[in-house]
C-alpha cells in the first residue's frame, strides 16, 4: 500500500565561520523538502511541500482539512509512490464525497480569488465550522506537555528546522508527535495518524510549535479536538474563528506562562 520514501534528514558539509580566526569544514543534517502531490480519485488536487515521512497520514489528514471527507470511512484506498522528482499520493475515496472533489477542482483551475486549494471566493475561504467539542482540562496539563515536547522531536534535534503537532491527553502526556517542515502539515500528519487508527482525542489536546493561524484553528474544530495550544502567538482571524466555533486556544505557550483563550 505504501512506496518507499526518502529519508527525513541528509547530511551537507558546510564551513563554520567563526568571529575569529579560519572557517572550519563541518558536516550538519538538513531536513527534508519534496513536492508531494495529491489525486483524488484520480484528479489531481493540490501539491504540498512537505518532508517525506507520514505520508498517508498527511494525505489522510489533508483531506479532512480540505473537507474532502467526513472521517475515515470515506477513505477507500492511499497509495504512495516515489517518482524521483517527489512523491505521488493517490486517494481513492467513497462514491459520495466524488462532487465535493470535482467541485474543488474545478474552481481552483479557474481565476481563484484567495491562494487556498479549489477555493474561489472569501466566502469559501471561511465558511461556518462545526461547534468544537468543550474542552475542560487544567492548564497544568499544557505545560506539562511543552516540557515533554523536546523529547519528541528528533528531527529538530537533527535539524533545528521543522515544526510538530502532539496529540496530548488530557493530563498533559504526549501521545505521538509528528513534525514537518511545514506547520500545517506537522498537524495534517498528526490530524491523519489518529483518523487512520480510529483514535479520539478523549478530552485532550493538540501542541504545536508555531504560530496559531486560523487554518490550523479550522483544522483542529474539524478533527473534533477540543484545545489547541501553540508555542507562538496567534492571528486575529484564528481568535475569532476559535471563538465561533468554541475552541479553546491557548497560545504564546512557555514554561511558565501562556494565553488563553476561550
């Protein structure tokens, strides 16, 4: 079902450029970037530039995102497969959500009017969301796992240049990560790891290490989770969209402080 993909991290020799004194050659990881792109039933929908790991989990939590599907049993078949120029993801999803696909498809072949996938006018671009499910955890439980975080970020420790996304449970402790180049698709990856395996978040929360855009608050009411705590600020879209969808937020998340909202 899954193609080969290439490794998260390569090593390039760089030279270390001191204040003082000669530059010395030295050999660091950098993560990885390749296009990936996405057919629906086989129509080409969107490419992403994402690191090559996860892939069906980003596919899988792309398309809830895109409101593509509606849940898992939506999603008949993922196949990956390596080209060597990037990877190809087909999805075959269920004969019901076809229209949705070809809709999307045809608006964003035409004249778009905002930079989102198949999307032609404002009012597509923020169309209502669904009530998010209340959350009533204890703060405690977001610092608790922003401390816990580091651990699971080996490609950072490797890189120090990609984002995650943690599902946490409700007291704090981190369930999986995921992380990405990109800050949507650290969440996508994440979204689609627990959509695959038929997993709820049962009270917890979502941790990520980037700002707060309203697409990640979208994302997050639309995978039924109930907080969304990031390491950065958020946007002004992203608090009012939070706000009408009734998702708690908390943002600017640090060791001792953070911001909540909602």
């Amino acid at each position: 079902m899954t193609g080969e993909v290439r490794p998260a991290a390569i090593e390039h020799d760089f030279a270390k450029v001191p204040a003082t004194g000669p530059a010395a050659p030295v050999s660091r990881a950098l993560a990885d970037e390749v296009p990936i792109a996405i057919e629906c039933n086989g129509l080409a929908y969107a490419v992403l530039m994402a690191t090559p790991a996860a892939v069906e989990e980003l596919a899988a939590g792309f398309a809830l995102g895109e409101r593509l599907i509606d849940g898992v049993d939506d999603i008949r078949a993922i196949d990956v497969n390596d080209t060597g120029e990037g990877i190809l993801v087909r999805l075959t999803l269920a004969r019901r959500v076809a229209e949705r696909i070809a809709d999307r498809v045809r608006h964003r072949t035409s004249d778009a009017s905002c930079g989102l996938c198949g999307v032609e006018t404002l009012a597509q671009a923020l169309r209502p969301l669904p009530a998010a499910a209340p959350w009533d955890g204890a703060d405690a439980a977001v610092f608790a796992a922003y401390h816990a975080l580091r651990d699971h970020q080996p490609l950072n420790a490797q890189t120090g240049a990609v984002h995650a996304a943690a599902a946490c449970t409700r007291d704090g402790v981190i369930r999986v990560a995921f992380e990405d180049v990109g800050r949507h698709n650290a969440f996508d990856k994440l979204i689609g790891s627990m959509l695959l395996a038929a997993q709820t978040w049962d009270g917890g929360f979502a941790l990520l290490t980037s700002r707060c855009s309203f697409e990640l608050v979208e994302k997050a009411v639309l995978a039924g989770c109930p907080m969304l705590a990031t390491i950065s600020a958020p946007t002004r879209l992203a608090v009012e969209r939070a706000a009408g969808a009734g998702l708690t937020l908390r943002s600017l998340v640090r060791a001792d402080s953070m911001l909540a909202s909602g």
